[in-house]
C-alpha cells in the first residue's frame, strides 16, 4: 500500500513539474509573440510616417520615358534635367519619322500631350504623314545642342534636320525649335512644339511643318 501511495506521489510530482514546465514555455511564448507585436507595431508606425512626409512634401520623383536617371517635380515644375530628357525624347518621336515609323510614334507622342492639345497636333501630325507617305520621304533631327529653361518649363532645341525622299538626301538645314511642357494630373505633359526664328516662334509652322522642314 505504501509503495502505491510512493508511486502515485512521485507521478503527480512529474506532472506538476511537467505542467510548470509548460506553463513557463507558454509564458516564454506569449511574452516573445507580445514583443514581435510590440516590434512589427513600431514599423508599421515608422512607415506610416514616413509615408505621411512622402505625401505631404512638394516634391516628385519620377523617370522619364527612356529611364536614364531619377528626376523631380517640385512645385509643379520639372527639373533641367528632366525636361531635357523629355525634349529629346519628343523630338524624337516628331522629327525623327518615316512613313512606316510616323503612325506609332504619333501615338506615343499623343500619349504625352495635354488633352485639350491633342486634337490638334493629332490633325497636324496626319497631315505630316500623308506628306510623307505622298513623297516616300522621310526625316532625321541630329541634336546638336538642349537650353532647357526651368522657369518656363521649356527646352530649346538647336540641330541639322536632314530629310530624305526616296532615299537621297535633299536637305541638311540648321534648325531650332522649342518644345513647352506642363505638369498636371502627377505627370509632364507636351503643350505645345514649335520651330524658331530669330529667338521667336514661327506662327507659320506648327507640329507638323517642324517636322516637314
């Protein structure tokens, strides 16, 4: 009878020791999910802050449409550096165009114009594309040099644009154009493309006719 009580006494004894054992694994449990809690709160406040002054500032970093650098547009105006990256790339889609090439490029350059501008420049640049389907010619801009103004959000553009019908070449002109942009809606917009002369716009060529010269 003695050796059964001794027993049984020695097993409750394991398992209150095995129950302690437990309780304080559990407690070691909790304590360490509490302090991962306590930790993944302190980022989730860390970056809902950070995220707050992303907000809250002026300034946007954005890439242009060949991604060679980071940009920023601070106070609705676009950094020199951006608007010449944007400058070339508009010329590009405007000055350099074939008959099979100026169908998809003026697509992608109504892409970056102001709506109530897109009408407009879509009319001109048709008009540019039966001329040269109409010629088989075709049309290169070689940059030579990029003035962008940050003030006035524009660039100007000086280069030779040469021109090809049929595959001979028929002119090398020097010529400059001036392309203003806008920032609205979280992106730079295209407002208006124009060759120069003398410094001042040329009212007598618009979109298209840059391209055609």
């Amino acid at each position: 009878m003695s050796a059964r009580w001794s027993g049984r006494t020695k097993e409750s004894t394991v398992k209150l020791e095995t129950y302690q054992d437990d309780l304080a694994a559990l407690r070691r449990r909790v304590f360490d999910q509490r302090l991962a809690i306590g930790i993944l709160s302190v980022c989730l406040m860390l970056a809902l802050t950070i995220i707050v002054r992303i907000v809250g500032t002026e300034r946007t970093v954005i890439v242009p449409p060949a991604i060679n650098k980071t940009f920023w547009i601070e106070d609705g105006k676009a950094s020199n550096d951006y608007l010449v990256q944007m400058s070339g790339y508009i010329a590009y889609l405007m000055l350099d165009v074939t008959p099979k090439s100026i169908e998809w490029k003026k697509d992608m350059l109504l892409s970056w114009c102001l709506p109530e501008n897109a009408g407009s420049i879509k009319t001109r640049q048709d008009l540019e594309a039966a001329r040269l389907k109409k010629l088989n010619a075709s049309t290169y801009f070689q940059m030579q040099q990029l003035v962008p103004d940050e003030e006035t959000q524009s660039v100007t553009m000086t280069g030779y644009l040469k021109t090809q019908v049929n595959g001979a070449n028929t002119s090398d002109n020097l010529k400059t154009y001036r392309a203003d942009f806008v920032f609205r809606g979280a992106r730079v917009h295209l407002k208006d493309f124009k060759e120069l002369k003398d410094g001042k716009p040329d009212t007598a060529t618009g979109v298209a006719a840059a391209g055609a010269r």
